[in-house]
C-alpha cells in the first residue's frame, strides 16, 4: 500500500503528461503521468492543469481503464 503522505509530497512540476490519441482538439480530456519514485499515476484535467492532480495506485488506474475498455463498470 502507497503512504498517503508520501504520495502527495510528491512534486509533478516536471513529469511528462500524456493525452490520449482519440483526443479532440477541443481542449475536453484529462491527461495522466506516472508519479516520480512511486507506483502511482497522477490524473489532471488538461483544461485546468493548475489544479491539484488526482493521484492514485498504478494498477488501480489500470483496472479502471480495463473496466471502461470492455464496457464492464456496474452502477453502484
């Protein structure tokens, strides 16, 4: 398990963010980076970068995308 506090001590001034290819150019996606020194992947809104990122466990991310890929996300 990740340490909370050390997650969010974390800087992401000078990670690499990724959009993804089926982005528009309209500016409406999130972009992702993988967190410096942790197993974590830091989430952003491209169109306000200056807010804090949503930062979470790497293979919790990649579970997400999995879910949402195969169309499996039940309502809760």
């Amino acid at each position: 398990m990740i340490e909370k506090n050390r997650l969010y001590a974390v800087p992401l001034d000078n990670v690499l963010w990724h959009k993804s290819s089926y982005t528009a150019n309209n500016g409406n996606c999130v972009e992702m980076a993988a967190v410096p020194g942790l197993p974590a992947i830091a989430i952003r809104d491209s169109k306000n970068p200056e807010i804090p990122a949503l930062r979470s466990d790497a293979d919790q991310v990649r579970s997400f995308i999995h879910a949402l890929a195969a169309d499996a996300l039940v309502d809760a």
